[in-house]
C-alpha cells in the first residue's frame, strides 16, 4: 500500500478528479502524461559507474560529484564534475514520474522501466552504487538526500507491483537502509537546510525499510529544529545572509514541508506543531508568501530571482486555505512541479476537500505506525 507522498485513497481521489474532469488535477494531468511521462520513459540508464571523475576512494561505485559553485551561490564552475549528481536527479525524477504514472494509469510499462533505473542503480552489483553518502567533500551530504527520496517515492507507488522480483526488491530495500545509516543521526548546533533535507531522506527511508525508530527520530529532530532555524517572524535565519537568501530559505522549508508530508501519513501531523513562542510551518509560510508572491520586495540578496521554490504551497494552501498562499500559486502559475522529490504537486496535492479542512484529517484515513 502506497504511504509516502500518497496513500491509496488520496490515489482514488485523484482519479476521480481527473476523470470527472475536475480542475486543476485534469489539466495538471494531462501535461504531466504528455511531458513529463515520456521523458521518464526514455531516460537513459543511468549509474555511477558510467562516467566522470574516478573518486578519491579509487572505487567508481562509490558517489562523487564536486561542489557546483566558483564564488558563493551564483556562479557555477563549467569545469566542476557533476557527472554522478546529474544521473541521480535524473534516476529520482524519472522513478517518481514512473511510479506515479503506474499508480494512476496501471499500465505495467511504466513500472518495469522504474524497476529497471532501480535495479541499475542499486542492485546489480557491476552498475550499482555503494549504498552509503560518502565523505570525500560536503557534496553527497545534500545531493544524496535531494535526489533518492524520489526514487524512493517512485518505489513506494509500485512496491506491490506483481513484474518486481521479490529478491531485487528486497536487496533494494537493504540498499535504501545502509545509505540511510550512512548519512548518520548527528544533531548540529548550528543547522543549515542540509538538516532538513537529511530528516527527508532518513524519513524517506524509513517508509521503505518500515523502520519505526528512524521515522520517530526525525519527528523530534524535526521539532528540535524549528527553535533552531526559524525566528518569531518566520525567516529561516541561517539562510538570510546567502547570495540566493529568499531560494535558500524556500529550500529549507521545502524540505520540512516533505518530511511533514511524509508524517502525516504516518499518523503524525507536524504542519500544525508549533513551539511556545509559534515558531512553525504555519509562520514560515506567511512570511515567506508575501515575497513570493513579489519578489522584488524582499529585503535580502537574491541574485537569482528567476529561480525560486513555489511549489511547497501547493502543500500550503492545502494544510491552509489562505488567500496569500493562493496568491503564490497564481503567480507561479499551475500546474507546479517541485523539481527534486515530489514532482507533479498541483496534480497530486492540490486542495481537494469541500468543505475546507485541514490537510491532516481530511480526504483520507490516516494509517498509525
């Protein structure tokens, strides 16, 4: 049963939708079919092994790219490798668009082609990567978890897909544990968005390997976090002073939003937690909304304001049916694709309920782990 982004009664619930011809998930569809299906369908093969630099290690299975970057967050270096990054974005991304399309469609090819990215990626043991975050440089500390957690998603919505080979299926759910372990379960004083995309992969994970222990330390990793990062006005503090501060600091909550999302189908609804003083989701995404919606009056640096992360309100407006997360919507125009991890949200998250509820009780039966 699906349980990571979606369960299947949210599954249902889309179909319904599109099937009726329901907007914003009918259009959302129909250009997530005709684009970005057939782009995950002819993804090429992809792995570690099959280019870029020879790691520090001397062991190509091993994951190695180089920082992106020749000055702060701007500037990126023609000659960094990034070989190994770029085959696990495209893996993640077309896993996640594969399951999905299975999930809704059925049709078997778009499962034994995830299967087959899977299976090269992490079983068979000439192309596969060594299931751990390596530690030559602080690039697979952030890259590891902004790409597998979709390919974990992917997995998630065709695990009981008849076409896996249940041994495949089962060395990949181990691969999925040790690179979790790998990452460690360090707590930093000063923590950065790598915190916060850590708690998706380890929470992630732990939807894959049904490990319990994991998902209720990122619950209250995630809680300890929010005093942490977040003021009482809703800025993400360790973010502002980036060259991309407004990007970084979407960034970050978009990656916290994820990890709620995954709790909430876990029984566990972090998008309404709050401390004493009301540091949470709730207060960064007022904060944040208002800028998004016009950039230009953001009070930091942003040297790229063309690139910038709407697609988290889409999950939002739907925890919240506020007018100012509407307005970040309009202004990014559905439907929003959240590039890295859950991909087609105005399809799969847009707000369904009628009369409005809150994302944790609506809609759906929420399964405790």
């Amino acid at each position: 049963m699906a349980n990571m982004f979606l369960n299947d009664i949210e599954i249902n619930n889309i179909k319904n939708k599109i099937t009726s011809g329901q907007q914003p998930w009918k259009d959302a569809y129909d250009k997530f079919m005709s684009q970005n299906v057939p782009v995950a369908l002819n993804t090429g093969i992809q792995s570690v092994t099959y280019g870029g630099k020879i790691p520090p290690s001397g062991d190509k299975h091993d994951y190695f790219s180089e920082p992106p970057y020749t000055i702060g967050d701007g500037l990126f270096d023609p000659n960094a490798d990034r070989t190994d990054y770029n085959s696990a974005m495209a893996i993640g991304k077309a896993v996640r668009d594969l399951g999905l399309a299975y999930a809704l469609t059925g049709e078997n090819k778009y499962a034994d082609k995830a299967i087959q990215l899977i299976n090269t990626w992490t079983v068979n043991p000439t192309t596969k990567m060594n299931p751990k975050v390596t530690t030559f440089n602080s690039q697979a500390y952030i890259e590891i978890p902004i790409t597998m957690p979709g390919m974990y998603y992917g997995a998630d919505l065709i695990w009981n897909y008849q076409g896996w080979n249940v041994n495949d299926r089962n060395t990949f759910k181990e691969w999925v544990k040790l690179t979790s372990v790998s990452r460690g379960r360090s707590k930093e004083v000063n923590p950065t968005n790598y915190e916060n995309w850590k708690l998706l992969l380890i929470s992630s994970s732990a939807v894959i390997t049904e490990d319990n222990t994991d998902m209720n330390w990122v619950i209250q990793y995630w809680k300890e976090l929010i005093p942490k990062q977040m003021n009482t006005q809703g800025q993400m503090t360790a973010e502002l002073s980036r060259t991309r501060s407004l990007f970084y600091s979407m960034y970050a909550v978009n990656a916290m939003t994820q990890t709620a999302e995954i709790t909430r189908h876990h029984g566990v609804d972090l998008y309404n937690y709050k401390t004493i003083d009301g540091k949470g989701l709730e207060l960064a995404f007022d904060y944040h909304a208002p800028y998004l919606a016009d950039k230009l009056t953001w009070p930091y640096q942003e040297i790229r304001p063309d690139l910038l992360e709407y697609a988290t309100y889409e999950n939002a407006y739907s925890f919240k049916q506020k007018t100012s997360y509407m307005d970040v919507i309009i202004k990014a125009v559905r439907p929003l694709y959240e590039n890295r991890t859950m991909g087609a949200v105005t399809l799969t998250h847009s707000f369904m309920n009628n009369p409005p509820c809150e994302i944790p009780i609506c809609d759906f039966v929420i399964s405790v782990t």
